[in-house]
C-alpha cells in the first residue's frame, strides 16, 4: 500500500550549504597534494564528526595539537577560520526548499550532522533554515547520522510517520541509516537529480 508523502527531510550540508574544507584549506596549503594529506590524515572526517556529536572545539584541538605540532597554525584553523569552510548556499536546492514550502502540502524539517557550537551562525546567515517546521541538530543531541537515535529524535518530536516521508541526504550511508527505520531516502547528487526524483515521487 502505497502512503502518500507528508514530510520531507534535509539534510544541510552538501544538500543545502556549500560547507567543504577545502575552501579554506585551498587558502593555507600551497599545493591540492598537501592539503589532501591533511584532511585524511591529520583533520580527518572521523575527527569531525566527533565535534557534530557534541565534542568541544576546543578538547578536538588540542588533541591534534599533541599529535600534529608541525601542523599547529592549519589545525587551529579550522575552528578559528570556520566560516571560510561555507561556500554559501546550494541556490538549486535553496529554490526547490521554496517550492515545496510553497505548496503547503508538506511538513519540512532538518536532520543535520552539525556541531553546536557554529549552527548559531548558520541560523544567523541563512534565511532559508527558518522556513523549517523543525531542525534537529546533531551536536545539540550529542548523537549524529546515521545512528538510529538521531533520526528516532526527529520522528518522536514531531510526530513523524516514517512510511509517509522522504529524506534527502548526499551520504548514501545516511539514507542507508534512516531506510532502516523505515524512512525513504533520495541521495542527493545535484539539485536537477533532486527535483527530477521529487517529481518522480509526485512531491513536486
């Protein structure tokens, strides 16, 4: 039986905010080599999600200060030049996020893997995250994607029915994460990908 969709949730990073290191690090490292090693080695994906999931700035840093001390000045960096890591919003999805709003036929909400400490800004340089019904933030809830607690947050707060909801999301290990709960996913590749899946699912 086919439920017809009610709710739909984004994910904010590389769906709706061009957020990438690299726009930083391009600024700090000379050559695209260097810069690589240092993002899969010294400020790695894994140390980062540590912070989305509530870990202090300032415990994650001195961490890799003790590791990487020829790195100090880069490692310092990333929290202390966090905002240059945002490319600004993803205007293709921005304008879907609109439409959908538009219609009023769906609840919209954000399911982001995001430390608690820069969202504030976030909330403060993007209009568009108030057109929410609801954010759930992973650094707040000290639990993150794709942990089935996090989404669980989501669905009890806001009495959400997984089999009427679409989740959108470019890691494929989180759309993985919220199929298992139930919840069908849209891996997001681009925003002419998106709006061609919405409309396959009549949302759009």
């Amino acid at each position: 039986m086919h439920h017809p969709t009610d709710t739909i949730i984004f994910d904010l990073g590389a769906v709706l905010i061009d957020w990438n290191p690299r726009h930083l690090y391009r600024k700090i490292f000379s050559n695209e080599e260097e810069m690589e090693w240092f993002l899969q080695n010294v400020c790695t994906p894994d140390w980062n999600e540590q912070q989305d999931a509530g870990r202090s700035f300032e415990a994650a840093t001195e961490e890799l200060l003790a590791q990487f001390p020829a790195y100090a000045g880069a490692i310092r960096a990333w929290y202390g030049r966090w905002q240059e890591t945002i490319g600004g919003p993803i205007s293709g999805t921005v304008d879907i996020l609109r439409e959908l709003k538009e219609t009023k036929k769906f609840k919209l909400y954000a399911l982001t893997n995001w430390s608690a400490e820069t969202f504030p800004w976030a909330l403060d340089n993007f209009d568009f995250l108030h057109w929410f019904d609801g954010i759930v933030v992973s650094g707040v809830e000290k639990t993150r994607k794709p942990f089935p607690e996090f989404y669980q947050i989501l669905l009890m707060r806001y009495g959400v029915d997984p089999a009427r909801t679409l989740f959108i999301d470019d890691s494929q290990r989180n759309i993985s994460g919220g199929e298992a709960l139930g919840i069908t996913g849209i891996h997001f590749l681009s925003p002419e990908q998106l709006r061609q899946a919405l409309t396959a699912h009549r949302v759009l």
